[in-house]
C-alpha cells in the first residue's frame, strides 16, 4: 500500500503540478506546484526503501523528505502533516487520529486554522469526517471545502500579504490538501496493497 500511496499522490502532483503553480502566481509566489513536484520526485525516487519500512516509520520518513526536499512553506506543512501522523501511529491509534494527529501538526506549524485560506480548510473538515466515519464523504468533503476557499480573505502565508486582492482565487495548498486526499482514496478504493 506504502509503495501505491507514493506512485498515487506522485502521479497527481505531477499531473496538476502547472495548475498548483498558477494558482500560486495569483495570490502566492508561483511556487507551489514545482516544490511540491519536486519532493514527490524525491519520494518516488526513495519508494522502495520507504515502503520496506512499517507504517509509522514509512510515516515518518517520507514526513522528513517533504521537510527537507520541497522548500518554502509547503513543504514544511505536509512534512509536519506526515510526521504527525507518524508519531500518532507509533502509539497504535487509529487512522482517524493519526490524521487528527497531522491536521494538529500542521495547525501548529502554520500557527493557523480554518478560515485563513489555506491547507487546513480541506484538512480539518476531511479529518473530521474521517473521526465521524463518514469515509464515503471524504472526496465531495474535500472537493467542496477547496472551492469555499475561493471568496475567503486569506490571514495567513503569503497571500495575506494581497489582503482583498486573494479573495476570488481558490487556495493553493487547499487544492493540493484536495487533489492529494483523492489521490488516496484511490488507492485505498482500488486495494492495491503494494
């Protein structure tokens, strides 16, 4: 599955990687896509290795190559997302509260939440469906949450710097939350336990 989720959320992000970036030139520093494709090249590129390892430690891994390979503020954020998950993991929790577990990383390293036009905007109410076991949500969950972030003011990262300006533009760490919580769900659909 470790092995699957790489390929997956790889695939996504390279095919949509253009897209992330010109979101990122509305309202952000153009960036978004090439750092994330970036990381994920690392991550493909380390695949097999991580997908040796077990759940948490694969976690926490591929957690520690988003931190350090993808730069600027996302990669920061999904590589605490990850590593949150994995420290939770580690405990023996569930999957829903190794993704609460992500979610409060991620709250704490962006020192943000809901409402400020970012990631969390799909993670936490993604997360919340998950703990209410509402699994079979998730992708209009996500797919909704990512369009509300287009009439919101952004308070937070650099598109706060546009003030009214970023109201109009979908975020684009919210819709790369979004194209990455589809991304596995298809796997997890599919059960390609690779």
């Amino acid at each position: 599955m470790i092995a699957s989720l790489i390929e997956r959320c790889h695939a996504t992000i390279a095919g949509h990687a253009e897209v992330l970036t010109e979101l990122d030139r509305a309202i952000g520093d153009g960036d978004h896509g090439i750092n994330l494709e970036r990381g994920f090249d690392v991550l493909l590129a380390e695949k097999d290795a991580i997908a040796e390892l077990p759940w948490p430690k694969a976690l926490q891994e591929a957690g520690k190559v988003l931190v350090s390979k993808v730069g600027g503020a996302s990669g920061a954020l999904y590589g605490s997302f990850l590593l949150g998950m994995a420290k939770a993991a580690e405990e023996g929790v569930d999957v829903a509260s190794q993704v609460e577990a992500g979610v409060a990383a991620v709250r704490k390293r962006g020192k943000s939440d809901v409402g400020a036009k970012t990631m969390l905007d799909v993670l936490v109410p993604v997360s919340e469906a998950l703990a209410e076991g509402r699994a079979g949500d998730l992708r209009r969950i996500a797919d909704e949450a990512r369009e509300a972030t287009g009439p919101m003011k952004a308070t937070r990262g650099r598109a706060s710097f546009l003030g009214e300006r970023s109201i109009g533009h979908c975020d684009p760490g919210a819709t790369s939350a979004r194209l990455l919580i589809h991304a596995v769900l298809d796997v997890i659909e599919q059960g390609d336990a690779r």
